[in-house]
C-alpha cells in the first residue's frame, strides 16, 4: 500500500479510498515511538513551507513532524516576506521553489491553488489549506482523533456546528467521513449551512441531517466538531456581526450529553466553546494537536517511501 503514496500531492481527501484512509491511520499508530525518541529517517530531505495565509497548528505541526523525522525545513510564514509582494504569480513560484526542497507544503487563500501547484511541481504538493475549499491533512487527523479516542469511526453519530459554510476543514472531514458508516448531522443556521456542491457529493454514501437546534440533536451524539466563524472570509463584516456568536458550547450545555461525547475543535478557537470546557472530559481539541504531529509524520513517511 506504501507504493501508493510515493510521491504522491496530498491535494483532496476525495482522491483517496477508504483502505487508504485507514492504512494512513495505520501507520500513523506507528509515529508515537518515533515522535518521542526522534528518527533519522528522512535525514537529507527538505521540506518547503509555503504559507500565504496565516497559521500556527498547521505550519508547526507539518514543521515538527519533518524535524521529528530527522529532514529540515525552508520557506516562509507570510507572503508579504516572498516575491509576491513584487507580483509573482504561484506557478512562478511553484517552478522555483521546486528547485530547493523534496516536497512543498502549501496553504493558499485562494480555492484550487493546491491543484494548481501541483500541476507545476516535480515534488510532491501537500495541500495545507486552500481558500474555504479543503484541508485535507486536518481531516486525516480529525478521523484519526475520532479513532483513537472512541476505538472507531463506522457507526459513529457526529455533529457539526457552527460556520459550514466557509469553513475548509468541514468539508474535507465530511468527505472524508462519507467513507465510512456514519450519521452525519449539520448544526448551522440558515447563513452558514453546509455549501451545496459538498453535500451533492456526499449525500448517497452517508446519512445526514441539517437542524439548527443542537440541542435537539445533541443527547444522541458521539462526536461534536466544532468550528469557529471564518470571519477572513466574510466580503460583508455585517454579515459577520449578524452570525457571531450563533452557537457556543458551555459545559452547563453539555448537561444533556453522553459521557462518551468527544469535542473536537480544530482551533483556533474564539468564543464559540466556553474556557470552562476545557477541564470536562469531553475536551479533545488540544489532544487533535498532538495527533495531527504524528498524523503529518505518517504522510511524510509514506510521501518519502520509508515506511518498512
């Protein structure tokens, strides 16, 4: 299965099969003695980080997994540091950079920059967010969370709540989680419901619901992913002000939750969960970090062919 992922760009969860999806989490099962003791096994690769928009889980994770590795890392933080502040288009900077590293991590603001990329590359393309489009690393280690934490995905109830609509990393884990057998509820108000063209592909492999009332949905939930309002992509910052604060998850609103709920965040959180969860057994958002460390080393491993 490894053969399958050599050299491969990482740009859509969609381009991946079920069996893939579980052998990524797999091998990710297997990165935990190599995160704490160190590895040299892509000792002499390069990684180049390309992050137009801002980031720390996903810049830092993808960082700390090549370091954890053994490889090393180039790139920048911020456009306004690169050749784009003097005008150079992404293909321009895609054919040089390709020159400097073994694989390139890109997060973009606009939607198909990854695919993009990756039609210009000789290394491999990890798409690390493009526009409100997809993220798809972050829903490989959204599935891993799920399948660590409660021992499986299949027969899972999930709920997702607040900004479907502009949030990425909703929708790669909804295509993600169309691989599996699950019940899928949507918590959004009319504003921020899921966009058309992801449920169009989903809704003959998975079953879903759309409420705006979570608590109608929530005593029967074994997950609840839960998204801050992606307000860098609202045009209107009317519109924004109107839907800020729709949903906000306190622990005196957990009353009516299973023992088992599990909520997952994939951060930056905001307001829209209360600091008072926190310290519930429910919070998993901060432990989604240290699994996206080494589901990042399990793509990387897999990407560069050295896993045995």
């Amino acid at each position: 299965m490894q053969s399958s992922f050599r050299d491969r760009d990482i740009i859509s969860i969609n381009d991946m099969t079920r069996e893939e999806i579980l052998y990524i989490l797999e091998i990710t099962d297997t990165m935990e003695p190599l995160l704490r003791r160190g590895s040299e096994i892509l000792k002499g690769k390069l990684l180049v980080s390309l992050f137009y928009e801002a980031s720390t889980r996903t810049r830092l994770s993808f960082e700390s997994a090549m370091h954890r590795l053994g490889g090393d890392v180039l790139g920048f933080a911020e456009s306004r540091t690169s050749s784009v502040q003097k005008g150079e288009n992404l293909a321009d900077t895609i054919r040089v950079v390709e020159n400097y590293g073994d694989i390139i991590i890109l997060r973009h603001p606009m939607e198909g920059a990854a695919r993009l990329a990756a039609e210009f590359s000789s290394i491999p393309v990890v798409n690390a967010g493009s526009g409100a489009e997809e993220h798809p690393t972050q829903a490989l280690l959204d599935l891993y969370t799920i399948q660590k934490e409660l021992g499986r995905i299949d027969e899972v109830k999930i709920g997702m709540v607040g900004d479907l609509r502009y949030g990425r990393t909703v929708h790669s884990l909804a295509y993600g989680l169309a691989n599996f057998d699950v019940d899928l509820h949507l918590i959004a108000s009319e504003s921020l419901k899921m966009r058309r063209e992801v449920l169009e592909q989903i809704r003959d492999r998975i079953t879903i619901k759309e409420t705006e009332r979570i608590q109608d949905i929530l005593p029967e939930l074994d997950v609840l992913y839960v998204t801050r309002l992606q307000k860098e992509r609202y045009v209107d910052p009317s519109e924004y002000e109107r839907v800020k604060g729709a949903y906000k998850i306190t622990e005196e609103s957990l009353r009516s939750a299973k023992d088992s709920l599990i909520i997952m965040h994939p951060l930056p959180r905001i307001d829209e969960i209360s600091s008072d969860v926190d310290l519930t057994r429910h919070a998993k958002y901060f432990k989604q970090t240290q699994y996206g460390v080494l589901t990042r080393m399990a793509i990387l491993s897999l990407i560069f062919n050295t896993i045995n």
